[in-house]
C-alpha cells in the first residue's frame, strides 16, 4: 500500500501522512528502507489511534481467510511481508481530514483491510474546493 500511496503523492491528488505503533527509531528505520521521502508520525501510545477511534483485532482480525487473502495479494503484487513492531493488536485506518475534520474515514475491519487506491482516489477528488 505504501508504493501505492506514493503515486497518489507523486500525482498530486492528495498529502500523505503515514502514521505507525512502533517507536521513533524503528518507525525512521522503516521508513528509510521504504519510502524515505514520505512523511510519518511514531505513535507507540496509540493517541492518534485512540482519537481516530481505530480498534484492536481479535484472533479472526489478525490472522483469519481475509487477512491471509490481503497478505497472497500483497506477495503477489511485489510486497514483502516483515515481522510487526510496535503494537501488532492494532488496526489501522484511511482518512481524508479537510479543514480540520475528517470529512471521509475507512477502519481496518481486520489487519489486511484496505480501500483501493482508485477508492482513495475518488474519494480525495470528490472533496470540496477551498474557499
């Protein structure tokens, strides 16, 4: 997801903000080997999790057929699959926040749970001009 996060940067349709659970260091690290141009925020105590009212998964959310499913889809379009940091438990999220609020969000029903980016597209285009 994040190469393709990085085109929608790259196209101009919208600012992205990776957000992980793992420490500063080991968020940095990541982000080094992977996309060192994009922007992140460590988050090991889970405030901006908490305050986008994202959940933990359950046995079925982290390891059932949907996320074995996400994860064959990943490998298959190139993606490698590491070991987690930070707090595996927790499930992520996609935002738009326009003008302060969230004016469009999707939360992980489970750990592979993730719009398309056609999806992400649209819904960043459809978003009003400002004023």
């Amino acid at each position: 997801m994040i190469r393709d996060l990085r085109r929608a940067r790259r196209d101009e349709w919208a600012e992205v903000i990776f957000v992980g659970s793992a420490d500063g260091e080991a968020t940095r690290r990541f982000f080094a080997d992977f996309a060192p141009e994009e922007r992140c925020i460590a988050d090991p105590e889970g405030a901006l999790w908490q305050a986008f009212g994202l959940g933990c998964g359950g046995v079925a959310q982290l390891i059932g057929p949907a996320v074995i499913a996400s994860a064959l889809g990943a490998i298959l379009k190139g993606n490698g699959i590491g070991l987690p940091s930070g707090d595996p438990l927790r499930l992520g999220g996609f935002f738009l926040v326009s003008e302060g609020r969230i004016a469009w969000a999707r939360r992980a029903r489970h750990a592979g749970d993730h719009p398309s980016l056609e999806e992400l597209e649209v819904v960043a285009r459809r978003r009003p001009a400002k004023t």
